[in-house]
C-alpha cells in the first residue's frame, strides 16, 4: 500500500493553482486507488476531499493528503469560491483544527 507521502503529483483543477502548497489528486482517474489507500494508512495524518456531482454532468472529485496546516491559509481556502462541480468538501479537521487553536492561543 503506497503511503500519501510516496504518491506521485498529478494534474489539478485550476481552483487548485491559488494554494501551490497542496496537492490535490484527481479521484476520477487511477489516482483514485492510491488516495482511497492512504485514506485507510494510519499514517495519514489528515486529508481534504473536494467533489461535486456525476462526471456526465462534469462533476469532478479531488483529494488532498497529509496537508501541512503551515503552508495552507485555511480561512483563505475555505473562504475561496469554488465552481459547482467542487460544491463537497470533506475534511479530516483534528489536525487543523489543533494548529488553529495553537496559533489562537499563541
């Protein structure tokens, strides 16, 4: 099983090009396996899903893993309007959310 760190950089969505720090995976080619993978790797530390509706309809699906909270200005992302076929996030906050309250409380 390939971990999120051995994974090679694939082609993103334009959407993505505001935050070079993340990778994000595109879910609709052989990607998907490899992400889907490291998703169940407990060494994954944390991931962010993006996807929208069926491909026909040009619904896309992204994932990013094991993103460093440091170099992602998490308000600015998700404060970043995204197109339709992006309109699902998931995200696997613990991580975020312990390096918003350590920036918070100094």
């Amino acid at each position: 099983m390939p971990s999120a760190a051995t994974m090679l950089p694939a082609p993103s969505h334009s959407y993505y090009d505001n935050f070079p720090a993340v990778k994000f995976r595109n879910l609709d080619t052989d990607a998907y396996q490899e992400c889907e993978d490291a998703l169940k790797n407990s060494n994954t530390k944390n991931f962010i899903i993006d996807f929208g509706g069926a491909g026909q309809d040009g619904g896309q699906a992204w994932c990013a893993l094991n993103v460093d909270p440091r170099n992602l200005n998490i308000l600015e992302f998700l404060g970043k309007k995204r197109e339709l076929r992006l309109r699902t996030r998931w995200m696997c906050v613990c991580v975020v959310l312990c390096w918003c309250c350590a920036e918070l409380t100094g």
